[in-house]
C-alpha cells in the first residue's frame, strides 16, 4: 500500500509545524512584546491585535500545518489492518524521526517572511523533500507523530509463518505479541490484535 499524494504530503508538511511557529515568531517586531496589556477602556484605540509584519504569510503556513498535523492524525486512524503479525521483539527508534526534521528546521532558522527570495528558495527545498522522502518510502518518519502517542520500533515477527526483521510504526508501547498491521511503503503500521 501507498499513501495517497495528499495524505502523504500532510503528513510531510505537518512535520514543518515547529517552523512554522519560529518564522511567526521571528515575523513579530521586538517592540510589540513591549507593549502594556490592554484594558476595556482603550481596546479600540491603543490595543495592536495584529502583531505580524507579514500577517498573511504568517498565519497561512501556521494554518496550513497545523491542518496538515489534523490530517495526519485522521489518515493514520483510518488505516485497514488486513494482517495479523507476531512480535517476537522489539526495540524503539526515537532518534530516526527527530534526525529527520531537526536539520532541517536549524538550517532555514535564517529565513524570514520579509525576504522573498529566501522563501522562494525554501518552497523548492520542501517540495523536493517531499519528493524525494515520497519516492524513498519514509514519509511516515513524521517526529510531531511523537507527540501524538506514535513510536517507531525495530521489530522482529513472525509473519504467516516467515520470521522478518522490519520497522513498524505503533501507537503506544510495542510488547510482543499479536498484532493487526499495514504495510505503507518500507513501514508498517500496527494495532494490537482484538481476539474477540
């Protein structure tokens, strides 16, 4: 199985969320931080309730993000589990998903909404990521997933009787034993098996 093309590029782009946030940050001037807190009296006069230097872009990326963590979360709950597995055991992967991303946050930490070129050359950086994570089959390795209860383990089964070493993208603790699972490109996506 693969993901569809949009599912695949929100669970791409959901991982740029932290992004998202920091150029926000970084789009609102120092001097509004400074600025007292508003009261009733003078809400429509002195209250600033748009802190942005560039407010569209700002909030269009933290928007599309944060839709695209919401779609991530809603494709991963409506996978079918077809097989059932045996874990015979287990060790988790934390550090795969954070290298994913960490890198990549850290070296656009220079870009901002106010030079153009910049953003530019970071549009073509995101789509030739997805690119080449889409073709690759890692698209899964999403480190916000962390955040939602999802791990990523290296695990050995017995799968329809054929022992297979793989790695396998749980939500919650992987023990061993039964397990209802997906495969999705290189991963595969497991449940706990419901014997009833």
């Amino acid at each position: 199985m693969q993901f569809r093309l949009v599912s695949a590029f929100a669970i791409f782009i959901g991982s740029y969320l932290p992004l998202a946030l920091i150029l926000a940050i970084q789009d609102i001037p120092f001097s509004w931080w400074g600025q007292s807190f508003c009261s009733f009296e003078n809400i429509t006069t002195d209250c600033k309730f748009n802190p942005f230097n560039n407010a569209l872009l700002s909030v269009t990326f933290i928007t599309i993000t944060l839709l695209s963590v919401w779609l991530s979360n809603a494709s991963l709950d409506k996978i079918s589990y077809p097989f059932t597995v045996t874990v015979k055991s287990s060790k988790g992967i934390p550090n795969d998903i954070i290298n994913y991303v960490f890198p990549y946050v850290v070296s656009f930490m220079g870009i901002s909404y106010d030079s153009p070129e910049k953003l530019l050359g970071f549009s073509v950086f995101l789509i030739w990521m997805f690119a080449i994570t889409y073709k690759s089959g890692q698209i899964i390795m999403n480190p916000l997933l962390l955040m939602f209860g999802w791990k990523l383990y290296e695990a050995s089964i017995d799968f329809n009787g054929q022992p297979r070493d793989i790695r396998i993208l749980m939500k919650g603790d992987l023990s061993p034993g039964s397990y209802n699972v997906q495969k999705i490109q290189e991963f595969y996506i497991g449940q706990v098996h419901d014997d009833s």
